[in-house]
C-alpha cells in the first residue's frame, strides 16, 4: 500500500488519544476501525489545487512532530492536529483553519477521542491561523514550530516551497501576489520570535530570518524591514 506508513503514523496519533487507548487497530470498544478515517484523510491532502500543502508537507510537519514532542504536554494530540491543520484546504478560502477545525470535531469523537480530547485538537489547528501560541502553551508552541519549520529550510529547498505557494496561488495576478507575500513576510519578520520552542530558536530561528530577507527582498528590492 502506497501510503502505509502514513497510515501507521494515524495510528501513532489517534490510538494514544482514544479513551479505549492500548487497544489495536481493529476499532475496540465499539468504535470503527481508524484506518477509513486515515484513508479519508490522505484523500484531503492529495487533492489537486495543492502545491505546497500536499503530503508532503504534513510528513514534514509530523516529522518536525518528532523531532520537538519533548517540548509537548501531549504530543499525540499534536499530531492530530497536524494532520487535521490544513485538511481542508481551498487557496482562494480564507475559512480553511476554521474548516478543518470543524472537521476534527466531528471525526475525532466518532474515531473514540473523547470530548476534551477533541477541543484541545481543534484549539491547536485554530491556532494556525496566527501561529502565535502562549508562552505556556506547549502544545501550541510544538504545532506552530513544526508548521513553520520550513522557512528554515536550506536556500534551494526554500526556494522550492516559496514556487509552490505562488503556484497554489496561480489564480492570483503577479503584482497581487507579490504585495500580499510581501506582507506576510514582512510581518513574520517584525516578530520577536518565529519559534517558541527551545529547539527552534536555537535551531531554525537564524536561517528562517535569512530565508525571509532573501524573498522579500526578491520580491521588493533591496530595501528590507526594520526588525
């Protein structure tokens, strides 16, 4: 099966989270088996308006999952945030956080999540929408770290995702387009801090903000922002 592995990771995330956790992937307790509701799920992230918020990109933030769940209060619920935080997933919508939130409230408790459970996913993918987690907000923090750790990524592969965001918006005209990302990057770069946890400051701070001057300037000359 071309996704297996994937499928594994579901199980990683739901079944800890479940309130009949320990049981296998058959379903348990009465629930359905969890494997329909991965399957649904990979369906969502290969859909075919998507260029940057592909499969791909929920494997990396799964990864950086990993790499940071020391930092997290409960890092199986942050890994169904992850792959619950772009689900639903339109360009031209500005609702997709909300959507895919909204989503997560209605599979998680039918897949066996129990309600409180449910809230702090859906609490965690709302918070995407401005990645800017409390400073005593663990889980946030790792979600948010995760999501935006590929503006660290080395020049060529950062170059790769910033070509697959104009593409995704294609519908949008150039001089549009490039006063809008300049408007992101511009504000992701008057921030204090682009990470929260202690890994990505020490980590992916540096190389993130390098990244971020270089596109902006690409797209508006050489003058950049105060910081």
């Amino acid at each position: 099966m071309p996704h297996e592995p994937l499928e594994s990771r579901w199980l990683q995330a739901l079944l800890p989270a479940r309130d009949d956790a320990g049981d296998d992937a058959r379903g348990g307790a009465g629930h359905p088996s969890p494997l329909p509701y991965a399957a649904n799920l990979i369906k969502r992230w290969s859909e075919p308006q998507r260029k940057y918020h592909t499969l791909d990109h929920l494997t990396a933030v799964l990864d950086r999952v990993d790499v940071l769940e020391e930092y997290a209060a409960d890092p199986a619920l942050v890994r169904l945030a992850a792959w619950f935080h772009d689900a639903v997933y339109l360009p031209e919508r500005s609702t997709n956080e909300e959507r895919s939130a909204r989503l997560a409230e209605r599979a998680l408790p039918e897949a066996g999540v129990p309600a409180e459970k449910v809230a702090e996913v859906a609490r965690l993918v709302r918070l995407t929408v401005t990645h800017d987690p409390a400073d005593d907000d663990a889980n946030g923090q790792v979600l948010c770290d995760a999501d935006l750790a590929i503006l660290a990524s080395p020049p060529d592969a950062y170059a790769a995702y910033a070509a697959a965001v104009r593409e995704e918006y294609g519908f949008v005209p150039d001089d549009a387009f490039r006063e809008g990302r300049a408007a992101v990057l511009h504000h992701l770069l008057t921030l204090p801090r682009l990470f929260r946890t202690p890994h990505g400051q020490r980590e992916w701070e540096e190389r993130a903000r390098e990244n971020l001057r270089a596109e902006l300037t690409e797209l508006t000359g050489p003058t950049e922002p105060g910081e």
